[in-house]
C-alpha cells in the first residue's frame, strides 16, 4: 500500500516534469503510461543510486554493501544473499562504506 501511494506521488511529478521539459527523459519514455511502466519506487531510487556509483568509480564491494539489506526481508526472517563476511557483519557500524559511496555522488 505504501508502495503504491508512494508511486502514485513520484508519478504524478514525473508527468509534470515530463509535460514541461520531455527531453529529461529517455527516448523510449513517449507519454505517461512510460512513465508510469519504467519508474517504480522500488528498483527508480536503487537502480539509479547504483548507476551512479558505478559513473562515479565507487569499488564493487561498497556498493553490494550499502545494497545489502531488503528490510521486508529481514522483517520477514528470510535469507539475505550475501557473503557470510557481509550477513554477519554489524550494520550500524559500517559507516566508512556508506561514506564512501555518498561522498563520491
């Protein structure tokens, strides 16, 4: 549900963005139902946080680090994929990576 009202938000600003300057877009973006298809709130923010670190040089390992935990996975008590040195590693003191990966945005 918060998903949804969080895309419908993001949604409705893309079209305004779209109606006033199309060329911020992709080619392949031709109206709203594009829009509404290509953005999502759950994969827009990571895919483009990643696309950017990896413009930026960021290493491999900081970035599987910062994208390491799917709380609805934690919540949930499944498996996280990661290597066992990233499962068993203690998240709130890993602020070197994440500072890395932010500074260099």
């Amino acid at each position: 549900m918060l998903m949804t009202k969080l895309d419908s938000m993001m949604h409705s600003i893309l079209f305004d963005i779209y109606e006033t300057d199309r060329f911020l877009f992709p080619p392949t973006i031709h109206d709203n139902e594009d829009i509404i298809e290509f953005y999502r709130s759950f994969r827009t923010f990571r895919k483009t946080s990643d696309t950017r670190a990896i413009e930026k040089q960021v290493s491999s390992e900081d970035i599987d680090l910062v994208n390491k935990w799917d709380l609805s996975s934690l919540f949930l008590n499944k498996r996280v994929s990661q290597s066992m040195r990233h499962h068993y590693a203690e998240f709130e003191l890993l602020l070197k990576p994440f500072l890395r990966y932010t500074k260099a945005m």
